[in-house]
C-alpha cells in the first residue's frame, strides 16, 4: 500500500526521495569512511531523510555506547556531519551541521554519565556542503543512500611520546596548581 503511494507521488512529481522503507539509525564503530581509525570511531548512519535529530531510541543507544570510548587519555572528540548526496550542496550543508551539532549537543548532556568529556576540546566538522562527500558504501544508490545521511564521532588519543609526556606532566601541574588559569 506504501509502496503504491511513493510511486504514484513520484509519478506526479510531488515526491523526489524515497520516504519510505527502513531508515532506522544503526551505530557501529565497524564501519567508517576514516577506516584508518574506525576503531576509535562511532558511526550513526540512517538519518532519516531531511532530519537531523535521532530517535529516542537511537539516541538512547548511543549514549549507552560513550562509556565504550571514553578513556582518561582521551585529547579531543571530532564530530562530523555528512548527509547523501540527494538535495542541493546549500541544504545539505545546513543539515549535516545540524547532525553534527545534535550529537554534539547530546554528548554535552551526559556529562553526568560521562565525566571524561568534561574539558574535553569536541571540534565539529561538516561535510555535506559537497555532493563528493561520502561514497556508496558499496551500494548502487549513490543519492539517497541512509549510510550516507550519517555523524561520525573521532575519539582522539596521545601516542605515548616523550614530548606528549612532558605535555601531560604539564597540564597536570597546571590543574593541579592553577586550575583557574
């Protein structure tokens, strides 16, 4: 009956994307257009179409996947809003900073839960001012793709360095002693 509807809004020019069909969010740290560092990468993909806020339930999941990668060590979080390539470069790069700036937002609320993200530098990037800006993620549908209308959240660690050392030595004195300052 759905499938009816879409095709005859279509067929009518009324309708231009698929509004239909699953587009329930997922979250993996398996699955990453930065493959190099997937593995300190949480991936939300399946926005739906035109939204830039997640369900309840979705939300729900990923905040009970921070405590995951949260680590004392933790220097800054990279927030990063795509969006698929369906729509026009302006409108999608509106709504891939609104996704970023939503798990942004939702990061900063459960603090509570998660103290290591207080102090914590969270840089937000878009990537959705560009129609090359996420592949196909192995499917044919390069326009409208739920993979592509994605956040991804970088959580960025030290490489166990003398110098890094020094600078860990340093802001904990610096706490420590000026925690104003």
């Amino acid at each position: 009956k759905n499938i009816f509807f879409a095709v005859l809004l279509t067929t009518l020019g009324i309708l231009h994307m698929p509004a239909f069909g699953n587009e329930e969010c997922e979250i993996t740290s398996e699955r990453s257009i930065h493959e190099a560092i997937s593995q300190n990468t949480i991936s939300i993909t399946g926005f739906q179409t035109g939204k830039s806020e997640l369900t309840d339930s979705c939300k729900e999941r990923f905040i009970s996947e921070l405590p995951k990668y949260l680590k004392d060590d933790i220097i800054n979080i990279f927030v990063i809003g795509y969006t698929s390539r369906s729509g026009n470069a302006t409108d999608n790069e509106s709504l891939a900073r609104d996704r970023a700036d939503h798990i942004t937002d939702i990061m900063i609320s459960s603090k509570a839960n998660n103290p290591q993200i207080k102090g914590t530098s969270i840089q937000i990037r878009t990537a959705g001012e560009s129609t090359h800006n996420t592949n196909d993620f192995g499917t044919n549908d390069t326009e409208n793709n739920p993979n592509a209308r994605s956040v991804e959240v970088i959580f960025t660690y030290p490489h166990l360095t003398t110098n890094y050392q020094d600078i860990i030595y340093i802001k904990e004195w610096k706490e420590k002693n000026a925690p104003d300052n």
